[in-house]
C-alpha cells in the first residue's frame, strides 16, 4: 500500500482489556504549591533584548 493510501481493513476494533488498576493515575502528580523564578535580569534589560531581537528579524 503506498503512502497515503487508507484501506479500512486495517482499521479493526481494538479490545481495550485492561484495569483501572493498571492505569496511570493523573492527580497522582498533582502540585498544590507555588513556583518562583528570577532570571536576574530587570524589566527593561528585558524589553530591551526583545527590542534586539526583533530588529534582527
């Protein structure tokens, strides 16, 4: 079968056989705490390096 080509014999019913045990549990992971982050740099330091980059474009 070439590239791009659709042959709906390949698209067969999938028997999803498993338990919720074996899932993955997404609240898990959850974080309830906060995040701080300091690049060093001022608020104009910045906008001026965004000023450089756009002239550069």
């Amino acid at each position: 079968m070439g590239f791009g080509s659709y042959d709906e014999s390949e698209q067969q019913e999938v028997d999803a056989d498993f338990d919720d045990d074996d899932a993955v549990q997404s609240s898990s992971t959850d974080h309830d705490g906060t995040i701080e982050f300091e690049n060093g740099a001022s608020s104009d330091e910045l906008l001026d390096r965004l000023k450089e980059i756009k002239d550069e474009e």
